[in-house]
C-alpha cells in the first residue's frame, strides 16, 4: 500500500506522467474557463467579433431542406410516396413524430455540398432527392428542396453563429497565449 501511495517517489517516469497529467489537466480547466465557455458566453463580444469579420462569413450555394433518414428501403419508399402524393403543405415534424422511430429527420439551410445526395443532382424547389443508402446501417436517407438559393449570400448573424464562436475561441485563445 505505502508503495503504491508513493509510487512517483520510486518511479521517476510515473512521476513524470502524473505531473504531466495534472498540468494537462490544469490547462484544460483553464481554457474551458477562460476561453471556450467564456466565448460563448460573451454575446456582444460575439456581435462585434461577427460584425468586425462579416466578410468570413458566407453562405455558398445552399437550400431549405428536410434531411430524413429511414431505417430501411420500404419506410424510405413509403414516406418519399407520402411526400410526392401530398397536395397541400405535409407537416414535417409530424410525419417523424408519427413513425414510431423509423424516421429521423433535419431541417434548416445547409450548404450544398452538405446534403447527402448523388452527384450531379439538379436542385429545384420541391424535389425529393434520390436515396441514398448507408452501408454501416443499411439506413437511407433523402432529402426534400423546400427553396434554392444559388448565389453566394452573406450569413446573418444567427446563421454565422456556431462558426463565429469557434473563431473567437480561436481569437480569445491567442489574445491569452
């Protein structure tokens, strides 16, 4: 027991580790409280940071889409034929509540090359992509084009938000270096 106790007493390189491990250890609470929490916490040092670098932020050509992922080919099949069948308005959010868990979904803007689709697909409002299959889950996913927007856009704030605090992360850290 006395050994194990004082065991960086007797082993210089276990010594070395444990020291290494408790500065390591140090330095994270340090930057987690110094930097990361501490950035996005900062709401008008977020602001000025995001209206001082807005030329960073942009939006490359992108879409309002819904990102569903099924369980397998035939919920996949019947849901894009629930889609394509609807004449009004389907209400998203519904249709994954009421799947009992086959249906996983997404919406918002995403870029493009964000969305998980064959090559070379001509996006128009209103399409409902092909599926796409994973082969780890055997899972499909599509998407619906809900708008398209093809030219570059500056992103608002709310929009620019995520990449803006891992900017100032960045910036608070070397400000702090």
């Amino acid at each position: 027991e006395y050994y194990k106790e004082h065991l960086e007493e007797y082993n210089k390189e276990f010594a070395y580790q444990l020291n290494e491990f408790k500065e390591g250890n140090l330095l994270f609470e340090i930057m987690q409280r110094k930097i990361w929490d501490a950035a996005a916490a900062d709401s008008n040092g977020l602001k000025k940071y995001y209206d001082a670098h807005k030329n960073n932020y942009w939006w490359e050509a992108s879409a309002d889409a819904w990102i569903v992922t099924a369980s397998n080919d035939s919920v996949a099949n019947e849901t894009i034929s629930k889609l394509k069948l609807s004449s009004s308005a389907i209400d998203y959010r519904r249709l994954i509540d009421e799947s009992n868990g086959s249906l996983q979904g997404d919406s918002g803007r995403f870029e493009l090359s964000q969305l998980p689709v064959v090559d070379r697909t001509n996006f128009t409002k209103g399409l409902i992509t092909a599926p796409v299959k994973n082969d780890a889950d055997n899972s499909i996913t599509f998407c619906y084009i809900v708008a398209v927007y093809n030219n570059k856009e500056q992103r608002a704030f709310a929009d620019a938000k995520g990449f803006v605090i891992n900017d100032y992360q960045t910036y608070l850290e070397e400000e702090w270096i």
